[in-house]
C-alpha cells in the first residue's frame, strides 16, 4: 500500500512539473513572452542593450535618455470617456518616467499597439535614434517584450533596465507616486480582438 502511494505521489509531482515544462511561454510567430511573467530573465534582449541603474541616472541626468515604466496595470483600467486610468492600487516609478501601462504583455489589441506607437512617437518626436529605456521590475519579461516590439517598429537606440525599479532603489534611487499615460479605445471591432503587435 506505501509503494502504491509512493508511486501515485511520485507520478502526481512528475506530471505537475511536465505540464509547467510544456507550458506555452513564448508566442511562436511574434516571439514574445506571454505567461509567467514574473521568472528570471535572460542576460541580454534582441534589439536593445541591457543598462545598469548607475548608467541610467547619468543618462536622464543629461537628458540624453527617455525612460518608460511598461508596469502592468494590475486590474487598473481606463475611463472610455477621458482616457484617465482607475488604479486599485498604487504604483511608484523612476522620476522623470513615462508610464505606459499592460504594453509589455506578450499579446496586444490594436488599441494597445497604437496606445505604445503613438507614445514613442510623441516622446522621442520622430527620432528613432533617441535613446529609450524601459523597465519594469527585477526579473520582469514586460520589459524585455517591450524592448522587442521598440525594435520591430525600428527604434534603433534601446536599453533594458532589466532589474527594473528593484534594481533602481537597491542602487539608492528614489521612486514616485506615478499614473499611467492616458489610453484612449477606439469602439471595438471583431478585427481588433487580440490582433498580435
């Protein structure tokens, strides 16, 4: 009787990791990260160098640099009407950082993909060679998934911040209250629906 339940115990453990090991993580066709965001990220990111908090501070310093905070929203959502997002809880980010929340998810609606085209437009005023950073928290793959779209849209001069704003206070640096970027939804279509950016 101990064997059989030994062995059911044994196969029950063996099955659960074989389910977490054959878990879709990554898109096959866009390659982006698209569950289990929170896990330990890699050294380096397609498209973007990765950035230490010291290189960081003296790059917005001397305003050579533009930071965005890809932090999701965490249930927040925005007012159709005014494009102002209601947060159930607050969020702290880098002074000087342009929030741009859900747009590191693996899976963007059309509304989204504009809602972080449009914001690099009109952050870096047209020019594809003016350095961005984006960030998130330590091991946090919105980031690294933002990095990859930047460079899709051909942003040529990217820097991932991958230890995030963990990173960032355990260098000494501060945080403030932050609010994301107005979104404003155009109405809903069926081709809007997870259309893949």
């Amino acid at each position: 009787m101990r064997t059989s339940v030994a062995f059911l115990l044994a196969w029950s453990v063996a099955s659960v990791s074989m389910c977490f090991a054959d878990e879709a993580v990554f898109d096959p066709d866009t390659g982006y990260r698209i569950a289990r965001y929170r896990t330990p990220t890699p050294e380096s990111v397609p498209g973007g160098k990765r950035i230490m908090a010291a290189d960081v501070a003296e790059l917005v310093k001397a305003n050579r640099a533009i930071l965005i905070d890809v932090m999701p929203s965490e249930g927040g959502r925005a007012n159709p009407k005014t494009g102002q997002w209601y947060l159930p809880k607050a969020h702290s980010n880098i002074a000087g950082s342009t929030w741009l929340a859900d747009v590191g998810q693996g899976v963007l609606t059309s509304d989204q993909s504009k809602y972080f085209s449009d914001n690099l437009a009109r952050l870096t005023q047209g020019n594809r060679s003016r350095a961005i950073i984006f960030y998130c928290k330590a091991d946090c793959w919105m980031s690294w998934n933002a990095v990859r779209r930047a460079a899709a849209l051909g942003y040529q001069n990217i820097y991932w911040l991958s230890e995030g704003t963990d990173g960032w206070t355990d260098w000494g640096g501060t945080l403030i209250d932050a609010k994301p970027e107005p979104f404003h939804a155009r109405p809903a279509t069926s081709s809007d629906a997870n259309a893949k950016h």
